[in-house]
C-alpha cells in the first residue's frame, strides 16, 4: 500500500488551457454527446490515457463539459465562451469558469476576493488543506494562470482595472460588506504605490526575489517590477533605461516639445 500523500483535487491545467480544449471538442461534435475515449482523441489525447482522462476532468470542473460516459457534451457555459454574442458575454462566461472549481472559489473567497501573495496561497494550501509542495507549486500556477486569462478577456471591453477585478469578483456568496473591504483594501494599496496584491494585478505579479512598485495614473496603473537588491550599477542602468522609455512614449504621443 503505498504511503504517497495525494493533495486534494483540482483542474490539472489553466482555463485557457481548457477553453482551447473545448474549441477542438466543439469542432469535432458541435452539441452531440460522445463517449469518454472519443472526446479524449477528439481534444487530442491517447484514448483512455491519464493525461487524457485528467483533462476530461479540468473541463467538468471549469463547468465546460456535463454528463456521464458514453453520453458526455458541452454545457450551454461552454457554448457562451465559445459562440458569445459579444466580447462582454464571453468574458463574463470565461469569468464564471474561472469559478466554477471548488478548490478556486475557496481560495478566493478566503482571501477577500483578491489575488493573494505565493507565500500566503501556499500556506493556506499546504497547512489548512493538506496539499503536498509539488500539489501546492501547481496549482498555484493553475490558479493564477486561469485568472490571468479571466482578467485579459475581460479587458478587451473593460475601461478600467476596476472594472475587470469587480467581473471577476462578482460572486453571490460574497457579501456586500467583504465586497467593501474588498475595494477599500485595493484603494489603499494604488495609494500607497506597494500593496497587497489585486485581481488587476495578477499578470504582473513579481517572481521570486524581485518586488514590485505600483504607480496609479489617471489612464490606469503602472507596474515596475524589480529585484529585491539593486546594486548601484544597477541603479543607474535601470535609470537610464526608464528615461529611454519616457522619451520614446513622449515622441509616440507627440509629447517631445512640452517636455
């Protein structure tokens, strides 16, 4: 009997990995119902396969995929991301998804709907629902990359940051005042220029030994992303290339001559 500590279930990929997988799916049987291994070569996979079978199970779980072998199909949420009226409806479906995994919504619910830093995601991961560190590493990857994907379908119609944290964070069970600690939280961390981290933020999270500056401008928030120790060479390169960059954004808008 094997001793192996298994971490709890969860998708095994990102939404947007996902999604894709249904866009094959949908091309081969529009809204016909399959069996198990039909799908799996349909999408991809060696019939009857773990990688295939785990990806069958990462469609169910991002609400993509209904029914029981050999009568399994795409669910109308499915059918709304991929044959959407517009790029809103779309979103809102891909956001919805993004939710639908247990694992997901309790994480983003436990911390206040917003995007927590590694370190605290994985303690939460590895101390309070017995995940191994290789289950843990995973999914915080998956996590993350699945509302990042939420987050940059959402901007393609959303005019601001705002406005793309509050679709994503739109879930029934949160309550109002959660909601408003939720904003009031995010208002002061743009004001202060370094703060926890928002659903905004998520592709622009640091990696490992680096942090990150936010500068909230009129037109939306700047992100700078550097190491945790700057030498004075350092210094002086990253200068000059911001000023680089400041003169080329002044000539793209026809800023140059009002400097």
């Amino acid at each position: 009997m094997s001793n192996e500590t298994r971490s709890p279930s969860y998708p095994q990929m990102s939404l947007g990995k996902a999604v894709d997988l249904a866009a094959k799916l949908y091309k081969g049987i529009h809204r016909a119902s399959v069996g198990n291994a039909e799908a799996q070569q349909i999408i991809g996979y060696t019939p009857r396969s773990g990688s295939g079978l785990a990806a069958l199970s990462a469609l169910k779980r991002f609400g993509l995929m209904e029914g029981r072998d050999p009568h399994i199909k795409l669910t109308e949420l499915a059918l709304q991301i991929l044959e959407p009226s517009d790029a809103r409806e779309r979103a809102e479906g891909i956001a919805q998804a993004a939710k639908k995994p247990e694992m997901f919504a309790e994480v983003l619910e436990s911390f206040g709907g917003k995007m927590p830093a590694d370190s605290a995601m994985r303690a939460k991961l590895v101390r309070d629902r017995g995940f191994t560190s290789a289950g843990a590493d995973a999914f915080i990857r998956s996590f993350k990359e699945t509302f990042s994907f939420a987050e940059r379908e959402a901007s393609l119609f959303a005019d601001t940051p705002e406005e793309i944290a509050d679709m994503i964070a739109d879930r029934e069970d949160i309550s109002a005042a959660t909601m408003s600690r939720q904003t009031t939280a995010q208002a002061a961390a743009a004001t202060q220029g370094v703060g926890p981290h928002s659903l905004s933020q998520i592709q622009h999270l640091p990696g490992p030994g680096m942090q990150q500056a936010v500068f909230p401008l009129a037109e939306g928030p700047v992100y700078l992303n550097f190491p945790n120790e700057l030498s004075s060479d350092g210094y002086a390169e990253l200068s000059e290339y911001l000023e680089i960059f400041l003169r080329r954004a002044a000539r793209t808008k026809g800023l140059e001559e009002g400097r």
